[in-house]
C-alpha cells in the first residue's frame, strides 16, 4: 500500500479522522511482524504515526484483530 496520505475533511473543511478497515490494519500489523522490520518504518510507510500502529498491533496480540497467514518468515 504505496499510495499517497490522503486528508479527509469534513464540509466545514475541518480535519477528521480516517477510517481503516480492520482488513488493512491487519495487513499493515502484519508487515511489523517480517525479520528487520520496525514499527516507526512500517507506520511511515503507511502514512501512520507509529503509536497508532503500535495500538494495532497490541489489539492483534489481545486476539481483537485477526492477522493474515504469514508469508514468510517472522519474528
């Protein structure tokens, strides 16, 4: 997911928050998980700040958000 961050506003022209779906979140958790990966690469990436992505990852290991079959391996 290389696409550039997107601003969504509201017709007030104020700043809200986006919505991710919990597929996308799971995928993006997923790329944390890949050997020399790092949470402040993979939220940059993505656009994120890497507490946020860091708040996934914690609902990923609480079994609140499931994660796609590895690919590779992982650490």
């Amino acid at each position: 997911m290389d696409a550039p961050m997107e601003l969504l506003t509201n017709s007030a022209g104020r700043r809200r928050n986006r919505q991710w779906p919990d597929e996308v979140k799971a995928r993006i958790v997923a790329e944390t998980l890949r050997p020399g990966a790092t949470v402040g690469q993979v939220a940059q990436r993505h656009g994120l700040k890497a507490n946020h992505l860091s708040s996934w990852r914690t609902l990923a290991r609480n079994g609140k958000l499931v994660l796609p079959a590895p690919e590779g391996p992982v650490e």
